[in-house]
C-alpha cells in the first residue's frame, strides 16, 4: 500500500483489516512480516522559508532532497539525522518521516538538542483514519497540546506521519576537531566531560576505545573555531597531547552513522547512560567492539549474537535498545528496554486512544 496523498492515506487506514508495518524508504532493518504501509508515495518539500528558518515537508520525501535545498541556502537540519544504511545493510533512502518516527539524531544532540526539539508540527493519520494536525508550520504558530513531541520516536506505533515542519539553522561556515590520544577510558570519560563543561562550545564529544582516540569538535566562523580550538587545548592539557583531525566531515558521519560495525557479525546495541557510568557498563559488557558518543552518555557495542547485556546492565540507569539483530533476538529480547508496570500502563493507555484497533506496527514498543 503507497498512498499518494493524505487523504488517500487516511482512506487505507479507515478500511484496513488486519495490522500493518509503517515503513518509509526502507533503511530500517528487519521487520515483522505483517502488511507494509509505505509513506514514500508522500513526497516533496510543501514550504521553505530560508529567512523564518522553517521547512515543511511530507513524511517520504528523502532526507538527501532536504539537506540538498538546505546546502543551497546555506542551512542545514542541525540534529544530525543519521543514516544506518551501512549500519543495518539495508538499501532504501532514509526519508523525513522516517527520521521523525524514529527522533533520530546525532552527535551534535549535546549541544542543540534532538530532532524532536526541531520539530515545529506534525500532520498524521490516526488509527481510525482520522488526519490529526498538531503544532504549526511556523515557530510563532506553535500552539495547544504538544503531540509534535509525542509523535517524535514514536516509532509509528501512535500514527502515520504525512507531513512535519521543522525548525532549521545555518551550516556553520566552519569544523575542527581535536583529537586526545588515550588508552584510558575513564581519562576519556573526564577530557570529554570537562570540554563540555567548558565554555567554548564543543558540539561533538567522542570516543574511539579500538583507536584509544577522544574526538572533541568545534564548529561556527572562521576566526571563532580558531579562537575555541586554542582555549580549548589549554584547557585540556593535562590529558596529554593534542592533534587536529583533517578529516572533520568523513570522521563525524562515520561516528553519526556507526558504520564502523558495518559488515561485522554479531548484534548492536545503542546504550543510553550517565557519562560516569560509562566505564563500569563497558567492562561489563564484554563487548566485541564499542564506540562512544555525546560524551560517554551513547554507547554504541556490538556482542554475540543472541547475548542479553540488559541482564548486565541491571543496577545501572539508563536505555539499551537493540539496533540490529535477527528475528529471533528481537522476539525473544525486544527492541526497547521493557518500561515498569506504571509507564507500561501509561503508553499502553496512549497508543489504545491513538490506535484503538492496535493495527500500526504491533510489537514494535511491547
């Protein structure tokens, strides 16, 4: 099912029997073999006004096609979507939508916030095949209840998105990115916690444990990235020697994207933690290979096929979601870290008013 226009959209949902998968370009791995609903027919940038900082866009149009019209004004979705294609060994395009479904952001989250923080409003077809418009196309015109939020990693377990607004910002004209070379986990954890602390506006803080190399980036003018850098190195010191990195862009993406666990055989799991934590859960993790992102608060591992870390992970705080595995582990494990009965009853009181006959993506949050 590709339904052309919104209200084609709410049609199928009105008429539609037996549950289905949301799916949008594709990229997102395994999925139940229930019925697909695709959004890809849904396509196309409706509004852009470079000047108001705003784009409205439907929920299939390719993430390439904004970031393309984006570049061209010099502007850019600054949460970072990332792109898993490797990640997963999926092919597809990532679409907006799809991004949205999933708050899917990347390194620079520690400093501008998640994709649900740019997220102006939403249009979306509820399970009764009723078409719900929320927040505005515009930032003064945001306004009522806040499902914009609601709906942003929501998996498509609320709705089916048909259109988003986002909030953009300009491309810095600029990147650097400091390299600290350490074997020391718990010395990373503290470099990258006090360049975040610090002043001069870190925007991407990470950790290659395989390399034993911290990753600190700094972006804006010219004359501003040269200034932060310097201080920067000053105020780091006392971690040992620092390098530039040539290679920002490519660096960032691979870090953004986890392709470093593409092609690899075993399962992945995306960890969210306190950053002083980090280095008790990655001792016990045992993991094959790991690599660290927003200071130590993203753990990213890859572990045997079919190994439960939750069940290493007890007496820690946090989230350990299951990005890639087979069918099998994701039956027997789940996707999401299981909620407590007083959450589970919440979401579950949620998703029965959003989708009353339980018919988008069943099983894919508990």
């Amino acid at each position: 099912m590709k339904p052309e226009t919104e209200a084609e959209l709410a049609e199928i949902v009105s008429r539609l029997k037996e549950p289905v998968r949301i799916v949008g370009g594709g990229t997102g791995g395994i999925l139940e073999p229930d019925a697909e609903l695709s959004t890809t027919g849904l396509s196309g940038i409706t509004l852009y006004e470079p000047g108001a900082l705003t784009l409205v866009a439907q929920a299939g149009t390719p993430v390439a096609q904004i970031e393309k019209q984006l570049a061209a004004e010099g502007q850019h979705l600054a949460f970072e979507p990332a792109d898993y294609r490797e990640l997963l060994s999926t092919t597809g395009e990532p679409t907006i939508g799809g991004v949205v479904a999933a708050n899917v952001s990347g390194p620079r989250r520690i400093q501008s916030g998640a994709c649900r923080d740019f997220l102006l409003g939403v249009r979306f077809v509820n399970g009764q095949g009723m078409v719900i418009k929320n927040g505005g196309r515009v930032m003064k015109n945001v306004t009522g209840y806040d499902l914009v939020k609601l709906m942003a990693g929501s998996w498509g377990t609320l709705g089916v998105l048909s259109e988003v607004s986002l909030k953009v910002l300009p491309k810095p004209e600029t990147t650097a990115t400091l390299s600290i070379q350490t074997n020391d986990l718990d010395l990373a954890i503290q470099a990258m916690s006090k360049a975040l602390r610090s002043p001069f506006e870190v925007s991407g803080a990470a950790y290659d444990p395989e390399q034993g190399q911290v990753y600190l980036r700094i972006e804006g003018f010219s004359e501003s990235v040269d200034y932060r850098s310097e201080k920067l190195r000053v105020e780091l010191a006392e971690f040992g020697d620092i390098s530039d990195n040539s290679n920002s862009e490519a660096l960032w993406t691979e870090i953004r994207d986890a392709n470093t666990f593409g092609g690899m055989e075993g399962d992945v799991w995306r960890i969210s933690v306190k950053p002083s934590d980090a280095p008790q859960i990655v001792a016990n993790l045992a993991a094959r290979k790991t690599l660290l992102d927003w200071g130590g608060g993203l753990i990213w591992a890859l572990v045997p096929s079919g190994a439960d870390i939750r069940a290493r992970l007890d007496r820690f705080q946090g989230h350990a979601t299951l990005v890639r595995a087979n069918l099998d582990t994701f039956d027997s494990l789940g996707r999401f870290q299981p909620e407590n009965a007083a959450i589970s009853a919440l979401t579950k009181g949620i998703r029965k008013k959003f989708d009353p006959r339980g018919i988008f993506n069943p099983g894919m949050m508990g």
